[in-house]
C-alpha cells in the first residue's frame, strides 16, 4: 500500500463515520435546493405586487442569474479541485450561499438582485463539482450509487423549504417576507463550514497525488477502514494513478479526447436536455400553476408538495435503486415519465378550467418523482463516474457549468415564450426533449453499475449487439 505514499502526514485523517460524511456533503445540495428554488418566491412576488421596477428581460435574467454564476463556479472550482484537492475548496465554497444569500435580501432593485444572485450562483456550482464528488470517493464501490442518491435527496429537502418558508412569510407580510425567505439560507451555510472543517482529504484524490495531499500510509488506512474501502481497492487506485500518469489534474482539454470525448459527449448532451425541462418547469413552477388557476399562497404551498414529499420521495428511491436496478433503467424510466408528464401540461393548457388544474396537478407530481428518481439523479452521478480521478471534479463541474447555461437560457426563454407562442407551445418542445433524451438513453447510454471506479476508468465505451456498454481489457466484446 505504500507505493510512493508521503509519509509526513499533515492531512486531517479523523473520519467522523460515512453517514456524517454524506450528510455534510447533502447540505451542499441542500442549499442549491433551497437557494435555486427560492427565487421563485421572489418572482411571484415580483410579478403580483410589483415591488421593483422590472419588464420581461430582467424578469427572466433574475431568474436566470444564479444560473450563469454557477456556469463560472462549477467551471472554476471543478478545476482547481482536480488540481490542488478537494478539502479545503468543499469548506469553504459554502461562503458564497451565506454572504450573497444575505446581500441579496437586502436588495434595493432588480439589478442588485441579479447582482447577488449571480454570485450565489457560484457557490451553487462549486459545490456540485466538489460535495458529489467527495462523497462518491469516499463510498465503496457496493454502495456508490447509494451514497451520491442520499445526497441527491437533500435537494429537494431544500426546494421543498424555500417553498415552506416562503408559503410563511408570504402570508405574514407578501411584500417584505421574501427578504427573510432569501436571508435563511445563510444559516445552514454557516453551520456546514463550520462541521466541514473536521473533514479528511477525499482517499481516491489523496492517493493520485500524495505529495499535495500530505496523507501518510497510517493515514490513508484511517480514512478507508472507516468508509469500507479495502486493501484492494487501493491498489487498484494506485494502479489508475500510475496508468494516467500522462493525463494532467484538471486539464479541461483531456476531456474531449479519445475515449473521455465520448464520455464528455453523452454526460453532457443528455444533461441539457434534461435541464431544459427541469428548469424549465422548476423554476417557474408557481407561475404555472397560477396560470392553471391557482391563486398567492396556494402556489407555494403547491410547490412545496411537489417537491416534499412528491420530489423527495422519487429521489430517496434512487438511495435503493441506483445499486440494484442501475443508473440507466433509472434513467430511461425518468425521461420516459417526463415525455409523460410534458405531454400533460400540454393537454392541462387546453382544458377547461377544473380539468385543467387536475391534469397539471397530476403531470407536476409525474414529472418531480419520476424525474427526480430518475436523470435528475443519474446525471450528475454518471458525470462523476465515467472519467478517471485526475478528471471527475473537471468533468462534474464542466458538466454542470455547460447544463447551467441550458438551464439558464430554459429560465430566460420561459417568459418570452410563453407570451409569444403561449405556454401550450412551450410544453410540447419540452415533450419533444424528453423523448429525445428517453431516445439517446436507449441507445448510446452505458450502465456503471457493479464496476468500480477504478474499472470504469479502463473500460473501453463501445456498442455490443446494439447495447452501449463499458467493456473491461480482455473481456468478451461479441
């Protein structure tokens, strides 16, 4: 095990138990949860008792502003990640949620909103190129699937308490309660940095770069008798580092090359496709419904729904399923119950009132619980997966920056599109999309399920009777 190990071991190597782990990570997600879907509050807002000055552009662009910062986090610190560590950036990348989370409350007009929200933005996408991640190296291969859906879960947890919250302090004062909304994600913020701070080097980095993760041997077998990752395991991320000794930490270019280019290709591609209705439909979810009939409070309390228990429960599927069922049935079912619930919203658009509200109720739920078991799961999982150590926070962060810029322009184009080709329209490109991406699923997404980290790495991506599929050196490709 020792194999060129630093032996002056300055790392924290005390590893407060993997549940405590995976919860420290899912507070990340947490608080994209809460802080992506709280500005819905505002928007409503916005829009029905016109507290700033605002048109159709910067209504959208306050919307969509976090999504562009997260665009630069994810990029930045998924890179920096890869190259300097994991540690100290999933400390501290939480301080961009407490700082701009509370500036942002005390807004003035809609352009120092935007402002604020695009810095929250960057601390969104830094901690999806760094929580998942973490947790992912430091899970057994068994259970991998398992630790990334517990934190996956914790977003919705946090949408559905930005509804909660804002559902509350809309009915005590409408015009001033989303300020105090905006503000609260301060707190769980600070606590997390505080906790993350007790928190270990990620093993699988640590041992592809001893010399900057300063881990000992004593220290590496610490940390993975603690999390169950054994001897072999080990040996085998020795291995993978020795065989990407050509590959640079971090370097954005090796991503579109050979073997990973493929990856890259299909992580990113389903992604959008998926953002583009997620999006689409999250983040202006109680406008949907008021355009359904549903009247101040009530969109909230609604929103709150679909995402606790309805987004929650489809995602807390996912802890149970990614390990048995695998990542790619989970996701050609999420797609496929998505077309389900676009096709839906269609079809609510054109009803008569009460039957109208019935099916849009009914296609929010389909499309929160089986999106949420299913892509909305399985994306940023197979982003971390399918590329080799050096590269996974590069990938993660890549993949999730170019999906905030489709998620970005799903949340500008929402309110022009829908006032120039009506909503109706807008649903039926996002039942296209789906089916696209039910499509592409079927026929060029791989399954990881049952290999390791370390063996998907060396897996060659080819297609094997019409199936696309990770094949091992020396297997039996026919």
């Amino acid at each position: 095990m020792g194999d060129n190990i630093n032996s002056n071991n300055k790392t924290p190597t005390k590893v407060p138990g993997r549940s405590v782990l995976t919860t420290l990570s899912a507070m990340g997600y947490f608080l994209d949860g809460y802080d992506l879907s709280v500005i819905s509050v505002f928007t409503l807002v916005l829009v029905t008792y016109n507290i700033f000055s605002y048109n159709a552009f910067t209504e959208s662009f306050v919307t969509g502003s976090a999504l562009l910062g997260a665009f630069v986090g994810a990029v930045l610190f998924g890179h920096f990640a890869d190259k300097i560590g994991r540690r100290y950036l999933y400390i501290f990348d939480l301080i961009f949620f407490a700082v701009f989370a509370i500036l942002s409350a005390l807004s003035t007009n809609i352009y120092e909103m935007i402002i604020f929200r695009f810095f929250v933005g960057w601390g969104v996408g830094a901690d999806y190129a760094l929580s998942p991640v973490y947790t992912t190296e430091m899970y057994p291969s068994k259970s991998r699937g398992a630790g990334y859906g517990w934190v996956w879960t914790f977003w919705s947890v946090g949408a559905g308490a930005a509804f909660l919250l804002g559902y509350v302090f809309f009915i005590i004062n409408p015009v001033t309660g989303w300020r105090y909304t905006l503000a609260l994600g301060a707190i769980p913020a600070i606590i997390t940095v505080i906790l993350r701070t007790e928190m270990p080097e990620s093993l699988r980095w640590g041992i592809m770069d001893p010399d900057k993760s300063k881990l000992s041997e004593d220290g590496i077998k610490t940390i993975a008798d603690k999390i169950g990752i054994t001897k072999g395991d080990i040996k085998a991320i020795i291995a993978e580092r020795q065989s990407e000794e050509n590959v640079k930490s971090g370097s954005f270019s090796a991503l579109f090359k050979g073997e990973y280019g493929k990856r890259t290709f299909i992580i990113w591609f389903q992604w959008i496709l998926y953002d583009l209705a997620g999006y689409g439909i999250g983040l202006y979810s109680p406008l949907i419904l008021k355009g359904f009939g549903f009247t101040g409070g009530s969109t909230l309390l609604l929103s709150l729904i679909f995402n606790m228990p309805i987004g929650f429960l489809g995602a807390f599927g996912a802890v149970f399923l990614n390990d048995r069922a695998g990542r790619r049935p989970l996701q050609a079912i999420g797609f496929g119950g998505m077309a389900i619930a676009m096709a839906m919203f269609f079809m609510a658009s054109h009803a008569i009132a009460s039957i109208g509200i019935i099916v849009g109720v009914v296609a929010f739920v389909v499309d929160y619980g089986i999106g949420n078991l299913g892509p909305g799961n399985t994306m940023g999982l197979y982003a971390i997966e399918m590329l080799p150590t050096k590269l996974r926070s590069s990938s993660m962060g890549g993949a999730t920056g170019v999906t905030r810029i489709a998620a970005f322009l799903s949340a500008f184009l929402f309110p022009y599109l829908t006032t120039t080709i009506g909503k109706s329209s807008f649903f039926f490109v996002l039942l296209g999309l789906m089916v696209l991406a039910f499509l592409f699923t079927v026929f060029f997404t791989p399954e990881t399920k049952g290999l390791t980290l370390e063996e998907i790495t060396i897996a060659s991506y080819k297609h094997v009777k019409g199936i696309p599929k990770l094949v091992l050196p020396g297997t039996d490709s026919k």
